[in-house]
C-alpha cells in the first residue's frame, strides 16, 4: 500500500470449533536506514490478537457419496442404509433434516430425523435408470441455523444380478422353404441377466402340439446358437407358429417357451421367398383380414342401398306420370315465332287501300258521353271524304300525318288513351265491311275438325269447337 497502515489477511480458511483466537507479532521496520548518530533499533514489534466470530456451516455427508451393495429384487419396506450429515457447528446445538433431492425410479425413502433409507419399491437391475449397475440417489440434509443452511450427499447403490429373467428367442420371426433343403434358421437367446445367470443356453421343442416335433427339428450349435430346420420333405407355405423352450444357466435355471413365427415359402435357387410369396406372406393378422372384410360388406351394402333408392325413385316416377293425364302431358318445346320488319311480306300491301277518303261531315253527332261496349251507335257514323291520290304513294309519312289529323277533329274519340271505345267500322270504306267476316258470335257454320290434324296441344280445343267427346 501507499501508506505506512499494515494489514492482516487470511491465506487459509479459519474454523471457530478449531481455534477461536490467533495471536500474532507484528514489526515495523523503517525502509531507510536511519541517520548516524541515533540510538534507536533498527525496527519495532508489536502483538495483535485475532478473534474468530463463529457463524452458521453448511452440514455434509460423509463418505459423499457413499456407496453400498445390495442385491436386485428387494422387496418394499427393506431397510437399505443410514446416511447421515454432520454439522460443524459443534457449539450451536442445531437440528438437521433430512429430505430426498433426487430419486429418478422412485425406490426409496428416507428417515427426516435420523436418515435411516428404506425401499418403497423393487429394485431392478435391469431398470433403465441403473447405469453400470449402479443407482444413484440424492439426499438433502438442513439445519435450523440463522440463516439455516444445507448440504447434498449421493448415495450409490451397486445392484447385484439375480436369475430373474427368462430368456427369449431371437429372431422372433424367420423364412424357410417349402422343400427341406435349403431351409435351416439360426436362432440365439437373449436373456437380460448376465453371467453367470445368463448363457449357455439349452434349446428344446415341446411335446405338445405333436405336429410341432412332427414337422420340426432343433439342434444345439453351442452355447448360443441353435438351428432350426425342417423335419418333413414338404410343408404347405404358410405362417407357422413354432414354441421353442430355452433354458438358461443360472442358480436355479430359469426357462421360457417362446414363440418362434416362421414363414414357410416358395423358394428360388439361392434358397430366397419369391417376390409373389413376399406379398402373399406379408404378415396379415386374423384383426386385419377380419377388417378387410368388414370393409368390402360396408362397401357392398351401400352398392345395394343406392340401388334400391334409383330402382324406388323410378317407381315413384312412373307412378306420378301415371296420375297426370296424357292429354295434357305435352313434352314439347312452346317456340315463339315472330316476323321482323322490313321483309318482303311486310312490303307486300296495297298502297290505294292506305289512302284513306276525306272525312265527310256526319249528318249529325253522337253527343258525347259513355256507352256501352255493346251498343250500336244511334247517329250516323262519319263520313270520310275520298282525297286525291298522294303526288309521292311512297310517302307514308304524310298519311300518317293525315290520319293524326282526322282522329283529333273526330268529336267521338275519347279523351283518354286508356279508354278504349269499340264501335262498329264507318261506311264508305274502300276495304269493304268487317261483318262479312264469319265469327263465333255470326252464328255461322264452320268446320273446326281440322284442329284434330294440329296435334295434342290444340285437342281440347277441337273438342270445344268441333263438338267431338
């Protein structure tokens, strides 16, 4: 430092319950030599004592971690161990808890006051939460300290094997020919247990069903191995079920019959299933073939369902058309047909019989009012003066203007264009009488049988007018 001040510090840890005091000598020695002359020392000493102020540890596990042996398959409630902290702090008579900080398979269980460890489960060796066949366990231990504090401790339990897996076969499923040559299957055992609970194995076929050992033959290659091979010179393809019975080496010998499925196929040259026999043998189960042809009847009972409602929809059909009577039951298109202007028919008139005569002053006039539709005029009906013929008979135009003319200076034209008066035709018509025309209301006779030639949409009216039933 810049100043003359000394200072004190620690370069190890100190431990109240160790030591509570530390007493040290300190001297102080003047960098430059002093001046000739003074009777003084060459440097000072004084003692300072160090008080050490006890505060709150954390408590630890010892041995951490701790490691113990124990065979697999303990049964719940098997006491394990005692895993216990300590806690430094000797001269504050503080209490440690203990609680479980990490237990990935939920085995154990521990005492909160005296750590005493008990199994709430099995143990299983062959658990995946057993590496190496070790299980670790994480316990946390707290004191009642101001401010409280704590420690972790592992606890490492190192499983022992027992014989308590039956081995399988492997593989569980295989292919071979119809013909007994080629047609062996190599076959091993995989047993989850380790030695030696494990191999040598023993392979054997049941006695029961008898077509097993009828149709089939085992033999033991070594301790690992066994081949499979067929007994009889044909077997029909198929999916073949084959028990086999395997028996391992432990301390008692645990067996298994498992079952083997076996694929008996048509076989090329090299000894492989053909590609048809691959697809036929494809492994459909009972549930999928079943499924299958649940299918095909949904499929079919809908077929039918949609049958029946066409062939129903029909009948309904015919039966409506039965109801409606033929007469009027015309299917054919109604065409409107109308002439354009300007086409030679429409040319094709009498230019003198549009040049209409001059009105002619009638003899007396109707007064005007309103009258039935009905009933013959009393008064003479107008006269029209003959005019000269039109110097242009092309003009229409001017005998349309003429005809304007006349009807504005005739005094029985109504007032209204919506009122419409019908009256009988004047006389001095150059086109003749209406009346010579035959009507409905003439009384004359007429033949309407040609209508019956029209077709079925004009019957009901020949019937009306030609007086057929």
């Amino acid at each position: 430092p810049n100043s003359n001040d000394g200072l004190v510090t620690v370069v190890k840890p100190i431990d109240f319950e160790t030591n509570r005091m530390f007493v040290l000598t300190v001297a102080a020695e003047n960098q430059v030599p002093l001046a000739k002359g003074i009777q003084h020392p060459p440097q000072s000493t004084a003692t300072v004592s160090v008080t050490v102020i006890d505060v709150n540890e954390n408590p630890y596990f010892a041995p951490n971690p701790k490691i113990i042996r124990q065979e697999e398959g303990l049964h719940a409630g098997t006491m394990l161990t005692t895993f216990t902290a300590q806690d430094p702090d000797r001269y504050m008579q503080q209490n440690i808890r203990y609680t479980k900080l990490s237990d990935p398979a939920n085995w154990l269980k521990i005492d909160p006051v005296n750590g005493q460890i008990t199994t709430i489960a099995v143990l299983d060796r062959e658990s995946p939460n057993v590496k190496n066949n070790i299980y670790n366990a994480t316990f946390l231990a707290s004191d009642n300290g101001i401010p409280p504090m704590s420690g972790t401790g592992t606890l490492q339990i190192y499983l022992l094997d027992i014989n308590d897996n039956a081995p399988q076969v492997l593989p569980q499923e295989a292919e071979t020919c119809e013909t007994p040559d080629p047609n062996s299957i190599n076959i091993t055992a995989l047993d989850y247990d380790i030695d030696p609970n494990a191999g040598p194995f023993a392979f054997d076929l049941p006695l029961s069903p008898a077509t097993i050992k009828r149709n089939w033959t085992i033999t033991r290659l070594n301790g690992d191995f066994a081949q499979l091979n067929l007994k009889i010179k044909f077997l029909e393809a198929g999916i073949y079920e084959v028990p086999i019975i395997i028996t391992d080496s432990g301390n008692p010998p645990k067996s298994n019959i498992s079952i083997l499925r076996v694929k008996v196929c048509q076989c090329d040259s090299n000894g492989d299933c053909t590609d048809v026999d691959r697809i036929v043998g494809a492994g459909l189960g009972t549930g999928a073939i079943i499924a299958i042809l649940l299918c095909i009847i949904i499929l079919l009972i809908l077929v039918l369902m949609f049958v029946v409602w066409m062939k129903r929809r029909d009948k309904e059909r015919q039966a409506k058309q039965l109801l409606i009577d033929p007469e009027d039951d015309v299917r054919d298109n109604i065409l409107k047909y109308d002439e354009e202007g300007g086409g030679e028919e429409d040319q094709d008139y009498d230019l003198s019989q549009l040049q209409q005569p001059d009105t002619v002053e009638p003899d007396a006039i109707k007064p005007v009012g309103i009258r039935r539709l009905d009933e013959r005029p009393i008064h003479a009906e107008p006269q029209y003066p003959v005019r000269s013929a039109a110097p242009h008979p092309g003009d229409i135009g001017d005998f349309i203007n003429e005809g304007l003319k006349a009807a504005d200076n005739d005094p029985t034209a109504p007032p209204y264009d919506s009122l419409l008066v019908f009256d009988y035709e004047g006389s001095g018509s150059t086109a003749g009488s209406l009346s010579s025309l035959h009507s409905s209301s003439s009384g004359g006779e007429q033949d309407y049988d040609y209508l019956n030639d029209w077709g079925p949409r004009f019957k009901k009216l020949a019937d009306m007018y030609g007086g057929g039933d």
